[in-house]
C-alpha cells in the first residue's frame, strides 16, 4: 500500500453516504481515505427509487431534508457535475379518518418547520395532479412541489469525484476488517489492502454497520430487510412529470423511470435478511394495490427487478456522530430506508461536525448513544 497509510479520517463505506461525507470533509481541508469492499454505488444506493421528500413525520427530518433538497437544487455549481434532480413533487394518498387527522397535524409542523409550499390536496385535486390515480376511497392528499427523485448514480459518482479533486482517496475492493483501539481511542483502521493511521474511523457502511463494529464491542441495532422495486414497460398513462405518488395506507409507491413507471411497496410479515435476490411472489401482493389504484400500470407490463437493503433502526431513525467509546469511532448509518436522500445534509453537517464548526441543524437527537425507547420514531415510507 502506498499514499494512503496515514489519514485525518477513514470512511467505511462507499455508498451516497460514505461518498457525500468524503467530499464535505475533503471541502473541510482533512486528509480523507474511503475503503468501500465492492464498487461505489453499488449495494443500497445503486437499488434505491432515488426518492427526495421533505414530508415526514419527525420535525428534526423535514429540517434535515429542506437542506438536502437545497444541496441537491445546488449540486452542479458545488460538486461540478448534476444530480438529475427532477423536482415532480410527492403525492401522499390517504384513505382513513386516522390518516387524515395525522397528516392535517404534520401538515402545521411541516409549516412551522419552513416548508411552506406543502399543501392540504382534496380528492378532485389528486385528480389534476395524478389523473391515472383512482379516487375511491381516497379523502385527502398532501403534496409537495419541491421534493422529487434524483439519480442515486449521479450523486454518489458526483460527490466521489468531487472529493477526489478535493485530494480524498477513494479505494474500491478494499474491505475494512477492523478498528484498531489503544487507550480508548481509535488508532488505526485494518483493511485488505493494509492499515491506515487515523484518530478517525467513520462507519457509513448500510446494512453491514453493526458487523463492522462488532469486533470491537459497539452494538449497533442496525437490521437488514430486503425491499423490491419493479419497473414496467412503456406507460403512456402516467407521464413523466407525474408525481411520486405514496398510498399512505399500503405503503405502495410510484414514480416516472424513463417511458414506464417505478413501483414498490412494504413488505408484510418480513424477516431480517441479507438476501437480495428477486421473490417474485411480492408482485403478487402488490398486484392487487395496482389493480384498485393506478389500473394503468397492469397494461404495462413488467420491464425488471431487483431488490435491495433497507438498513433498519428500532425507531427508524439514522444513527449520526460519534458513538462515544471508544473515541474517534462515530456512524452514519441505520437510515431505515431514506439514506439516499439524507446523505447530501447528514454529509454536510457530520464534517462541520467533525471540523468542529458551527452546524446547520442540531443533530445531537440521532445521537447513536441515544435512548431508543423513548426516542421520537419515525413513519416508514420510500
Ligand atoms: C428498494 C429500495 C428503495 C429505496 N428507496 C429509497 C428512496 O427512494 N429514497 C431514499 O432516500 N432511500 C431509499 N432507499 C434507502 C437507501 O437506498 C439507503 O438508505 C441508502 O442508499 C444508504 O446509503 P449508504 O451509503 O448508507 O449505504 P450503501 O449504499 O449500502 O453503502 C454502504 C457500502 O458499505 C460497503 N461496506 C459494507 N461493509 C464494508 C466493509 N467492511 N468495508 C468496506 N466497505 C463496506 C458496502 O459494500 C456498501 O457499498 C431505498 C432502499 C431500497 C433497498
């Protein structure tokens, strides 16, 4: 190994995460070196919708997200190549009295919180903003003009580059098999390719965090749940500056993916796994949802598939700073399904963090030694 055997600080972990934190520490002027084991980009991040929302549930998400989404509408001018954010807004559907209560009080927080172009939608406006939807059943909506989808490839591949300019060394099929600790400090990080000196090691690894700490005696409740997507064929019914749409009830999800349609849903009675490979019998569960609510798309056709991890906290809420002990080992991971779209702010405000500079958001309450049982959960949507 050559060039980088000493560094300020250690990424584990090349996805959007890893990647948006190597360039906003890079920017922070400290010597960066990321150890991702496959290639960039290419395990969650790579299978994700590339969904962009503001509209959630915590106070402290919307905060977080109204900065992505800034980062993301800059993305060109700060990292040097665009992110192919289409801003075609997110259509939350619901269909229970329950929901509807729900959704009016997050409707005043998100207003509280600054994000005032979020509105309340009544069924014959989800109509002219999504006329393929099926308005049975459905009493109300929210939507949200300025969230959207990004291209996870161009962010995570943008922000590499960048970093790469900026002097960070970004190595591929390199694994980091270890943290080395002297005195109750991170001294060094043990990889396939040799070890590296760091006062720094930063777990940005997904669905793999806990593994990378275990060996060390950090218990990270970070779970793995596999998640499909399914693309159709050409789908003229749903043109493509359609919105993301949310059946808030079945969790069912769509957007525009070139001339067909992107679609998802949760997944019932689900066990946590690292297997990603196709069930086919997951179509069969959601058919029925697209059958109800948006018919158009069974005429499609299915283009592909494939499936992915979600990276799953107790209370679905990231895992952000340092873990406590030992020093100098701190997270950024458990993003329980939104990491894609936290990655450009959480990126931004762990290396001001870090840099020890003052911060765009408090996010001392995603602390990972946090009290899980008492902690604010967070609704789990695409
Ligand atoms: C089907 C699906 C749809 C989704 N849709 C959305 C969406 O619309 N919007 C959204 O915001 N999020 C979405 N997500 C969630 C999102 O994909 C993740 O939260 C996000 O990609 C996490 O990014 P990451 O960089 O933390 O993890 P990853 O992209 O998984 O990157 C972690 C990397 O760490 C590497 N690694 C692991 N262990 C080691 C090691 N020991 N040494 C070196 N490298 C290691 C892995 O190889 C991997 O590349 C979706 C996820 C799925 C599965």
């Amino acid at each position: 190994m050559s060039g980088f055997e000493v560094a300020d600080a250690v990424i584990v972990g090349g996805g959007a995460m890893g990647c948006s934190l190597a360039y906003h520490l890079s920017r922070e002027g400290l010597s960066v070196v990321l150890c991702e084991r496959g290639e960039l980009g290419s395990q969650s991040t790579g299978r994700c919708a590339g969904g962009v929302r503001q509209q959630f549930s915590s106070e402290l998400n919307v905060r977080l997200q109204r900065i992505s989404v800034r980062l993301l509408q800059q993305f060109a001018d700060d990292v040097g190549s665009p992110c192919s954010f289409r801003q075609i807004g997110y259509l939350m559907l619901l269909s229970t009295p329950g929901e509807v209560a729900s959704f009016q009080q997050q409707l005043r927080m998100w207003h509280t919180a600054g994000l005032t172009e979020a509105s309340w939608v009544t069924p014959d406006e989800v109509g002219e903003l999504a006329p393929s939807v099926s308005r049975d059943g459905i009493l109300g909506a929210t939507f949200c003009p300025t969230d959207g989808i990004a291209s996870p490839n161009d962010v995570t591949q943008g922000y590499a580059a960048g970093a790469r300019r900026l002097g960070a060394i970004l190595l591929t099929e390199t694994e980091v098999q270890g943290v080395d600790v002297q005195g109750g400090r991170v001294v060094a990080a043990r990889t396939s390719r040799g070890r590296i000196s760091t006062p720094l090691v930063i777990n940005c690894a997904g669905a793999w965090a806990a593994e990378v700490t275990a060996g060390i005696g950090v218990r990270l409740p970070v779970v793995p749940y596999r998640r499909h997507i399914f693309v159709t064929g050409a789908c003229p019914a749903i043109s493509s500056d359609s919105p993301m749409t949310v059946e808030v009830a079945t969790s069912f999800y769509f957007h525009p993916e070139g001339d067909g349609v992107l679609f998802g849903m949760g997944e019932r009675d689900e066990v946590p796994s690292f297997d990603v490979d196709v069930d086919w019998r997951v179509l069969e569960t959601i058919q029925p949802v697209m059958e109800s609510r948006v018919p158009a798309l069974l005429d499609a056709g299915i283009r592909t598939a494939w499936a992915g991890l979600y990276e799953v906290t107790p209370d679905h809420q990231p895992l952000l700073g340092p873990v406590g002990e030992p020093d100098g080992l701190w997270c950024a991971c458990g993003f329980s399904g939104h990491g894609f779209q936290q990655a450009p702010a959480v990126g931004r405000i762990l290396a001001q963090m870090i840099a020890d500079r003052p911060v765009d958001l408090d996010l001392s309450p995603f602390s990972p030694g946090r009290d899980l049982a008492v902690s604010q959960p967070e609704a789990n949507f695409i």
